[in-house]
C-alpha cells in the first residue's frame, strides 16, 4: 500500500546529499567548541538571520525553552497565542521547568495578536500577577493553519516590547516558508526580535535539529542552559553538515510545498464534509474541520489512514495536514481520492 503521510513535514527523510555529507563530514568535540562543521554551520546560520550568534540545540522545543530560560526567572510572566506551540505541545514545560507563568491571549483567524490588548496584558507593576518579561511570536504560527507573520506585524509586537522593557522571541520553526511565501529575505522577519529559534528537521529535511541566534551574550547565556539541560552534544558535525546543505539547497523549494498545500486545500474544499478557510492556506499547512453529520473527525481521520493516507486529528471535528518534500502533485492527487472516496461510502 502506498503510504501518503500529510501528518507533518517533521517526517522528511535526509537527502542523498545529506546522507553522503554525513559521512565525510569533519568533526571534533562540540563541548570543547571544537567541531568545524557545527562552528561553520552556526556562524552561517547567525548570517542568515541578521544575529551576532548562533547555537545548534536538538529540537525545537529545546531552543524555546533555552530562549525562556535565559530571558526569565521563576515567578515571571510570558505572553503567546493560545495555540502557540510553547503552550499547547511542549508538555508544559515551562510550568515544569522555569517557573514561568504563560499568559495565553487568543489570535484572530489568521494568527494575529489583537495589539491593543497583547499591550494591556503586560504587567510590570500590580505585585499580585506575575511580572511579565517576554512576548513570544510564532512564525509560521502552526495551529493558526501555518499563517504567516508579516515584518510588518514584528515590528508592532517588538515596539510594544521596547516600551515595556520586555524581551521578544521569535519560534520560527518554519521561519523560512513564512519568508518563501511573502517573498521577503528572512532577515527582514527576525530583526525585529531579539531571538530565534528556527528548525532544519521540519520542510528543510535534515534529520536533527534546530538553531538559536540572538546576541552574543544570549548565546553566551544559551550555550549554559543548554548544558545544564543535558543537551550539549559531541561530534554534531554529523548534524550540523545537514543543516548546511538545508540552508544551502532546501530553502528555495519550500514554494513547491506552498503550491501543493493550496491544491490540496482547494480540492478538499469541494469534497463533502470539510470546512477549510481558504485564506489561513499561506505556507504548507492544512488547517481543516471535518463537519459530517453522522461521523466524527476522529473516526474520518482513522478510517483514511487504513487506506495509506496520514492526517493529523487535533481536537473535536479539527484536523491538520501538511505538505512536504517527499510528497509530490500526483501524491496529493492521490490522497484526494481516497479521502473522496472514504467520504462518499459514509
Ligand atoms: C511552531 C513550532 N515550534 C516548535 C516546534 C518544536 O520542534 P521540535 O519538534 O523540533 O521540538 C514545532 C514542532 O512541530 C512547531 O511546529
């Protein structure tokens, strides 16, 4: 049976290139500072962004919670979506693990924070909430239906930060299709923050991996709670020589992702059942509501996978589906057959 796994671009194999990169790649102890494909992949990957610094952590979720950790201290306040990843698939870590109190607002459709209130949030003085020290912005923001974030709206958000004396960081763990889709450089969506985390292991295909940048002091800062997490690695040069080949050669084809996303969306749109609002389709994600009277999202999302295709169910009649790398135009075509056939013989 062929397997058309939409669940998430996180499920992209390594490249030929990559693969064979991994085997001649020149390595040291990244303890000691000492591996040149991570030192050359960090100092590429703080170009790209327009920071001072950069760090190779793990995960993504890692490079959010060392941005966290080094911009609080127990007791503060942070501020996000609703939905925003740090808050709803981290496995609460930052109630676990910084004692930092997350004040979630709701977005409008498209992901956006309402200004006027994010500002009205902040607390610095009333001693009885916690005292905010951070805004963190998502970009793409993933639950929003991987909506982009415009440089634009960064700079709204980092001006009411400044004001208020507070650190903005950046999860931009698919920061390079918000670029891809707006046609902007991606420096232009991270000058405005102070950090960024952005993943090579998502529609970049490299199998591990994510960045930090910020200052050279954050970093200096990160490279600390990265430690004392258990996350500082050794010959990473394996890694990190994928991560090179990501932002040298995966960047630009993040459009064809875009384009199937969008003929997916549209073709699910005339299949029964499903409720998609077309404007949120910006990037490589589906954000989708399955409405059938007499089957649930839940079961929809069961049956299709006995057929071979992988789809994401969230919560009540929502789910998600994304494109990627390893699935192409006739893939999606596919893939739209099943589900139309799986919904006609409900
Ligand atoms: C917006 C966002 N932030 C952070 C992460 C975490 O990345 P990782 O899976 O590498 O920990 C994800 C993963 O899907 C994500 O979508």
């Amino acid at each position: 049976m062929q397997i058309i796994d939409l669940r998430s671009d996180t499920v992209t194999k390594p490249t030929l290139k990559m693969r064979q990169a991994m085997k001649e790649a020149e390595v040291g102890d990244d303890g000691f500072g000492e591996d040149p494909t991570t030192n050359r992949f960090e100092k590429m990957a703080a170009e790209m962004v327009g920071k001072e610094d950069a760090l190779f952590v793990s995960s993504g979720v890692m490079g959010n919670l060392i941005a966290i950790m080094v911009y609080t201290k127990p007791g503060d306040g942070l501020i996000c979506d609703r939905k925003a990843h740090i808050n709803t698939m981290a496995s609460g870590n930052t109630a676990a693990l910084t004692g930092v109190t997350i004040c979630p607002l709701d977005v409008d459709e498209l992901g956006r924070f309402d200004t006027e209130e994010l500002e009205s949030y902040i607390n610095l003085e009333d001693v009885r909430f916690p005292k905010t020290s951070l805004i963190v912005l998502e970009n793409t923001n993933n639950l929003a239906g991987g909506t982009v974030v415009t440089p634009e709206e960064t700079s709204i958000v980092f001006r009411i930060a400044k004001k208020n004396g507070l650190c903005l960081h950046l999860d931009g763990a698919r920061i390079f299709n918000s670029a891809i889709a707006q046609g902007v450089e991606v420096a232009e969506l991270t000058k405005d923050c102070d950090s960024v985390m952005f993943c090579i292991s998502k529609g970049l295909a490299s199998p591990v991996g994510s960045i930090i940048a910020g200052t050279k002091e954050f970093i200096v800062e990160a490279r600390r709670k990265r430690k004392m997490l258990g996350g500082s690695m050794r010959q990473t040069g394996v890694l990190a020589t994928c991560g090179i080949i990501s932002l040298e050669e995966m960047i630009d084809r993040l459009k064809e992702d875009h384009d199937n996303a969008r003929y997916l969306a549209e073709g699910l749109t005339r299949i029964e059942g499903f409720n998609i609002n077309l404007d949120t389709v910006q990037t490589n994600i589906i954000y989708f509501k399955f409405e059938l009277p007499k089957v649930s999202c839940k079961k929809f999302v069961e049956d299709i996978s006995k057929k071979g295709v992988y789809i994401v169910y969230l919560e009540r009649d929502s789910g998600r589906m994304v494109t990627h790398k390893d699935l192409n135009k006739s893939d999606i075509d596919c893939a739209l057959k099943a589900i139309k056939n799986t919904v006609s013989g409900y």
